[in-house]
C-alpha cells in the first residue's frame, strides 16, 4: 500500500485542527469531505485510500466534514 504523505492539518479560526487533502492523493479517512472552491456545496463520501477527487474547478483542497467511524450501521448478508 502506498504511504500516505499528503495528510495536512490547519487551525481554522474555532482553534480546532481540521484534517484536509488535496485532490489525488489518498484519502485519509473515511467521511464526508467538502471542496474548497464550493464550500456551499454537498459533502462527498470518500472512503479511506481512495483517490480525492477533483472539485468542480479541477485540483482543489478537500476539508473532513464529518467522520464515520466504527462498525457500519447496517450489517452486510453474510456478516452475522
């Protein structure tokens, strides 16, 4: 599996650390992100080692808006 190098962390102005990614590296984490050139915009899920993609510019900067983590919440046939 390829390193994930492109992990970068800003303070946003409620002093709270954000994790962010650029369009084409790895995803992270598993959650909803959100472009930066369409703030406004619908969060897109992105699962954790999956490509970021590009933003309705092109390349953007991608910011976690909501994690998901732990067991999912609906159990797939097969995993009783």
């Amino acid at each position: 599996m390829k390193k994930i190098t492109s992990v970068q962390y800003r303070k946003s102005a409620e002093r709270r650390i954000q994790l962010k990614a650029g369009t084409g590296s790895h995803c992270p984490t598993n959650g909803f992100w959100r472009p930066e050139d369409a703030p406004a915009a619908e969060p897109v899920f992105v699962f954790e080692g999956s490509m970021m993609p590009p933003g309705k510019r092109g390349s953007t900067m991608w910011y976690l808006d909501d994690a998901q983590v732990g067991p999912p919440a609906h159990l797939l046939p097969g995993m009783n």
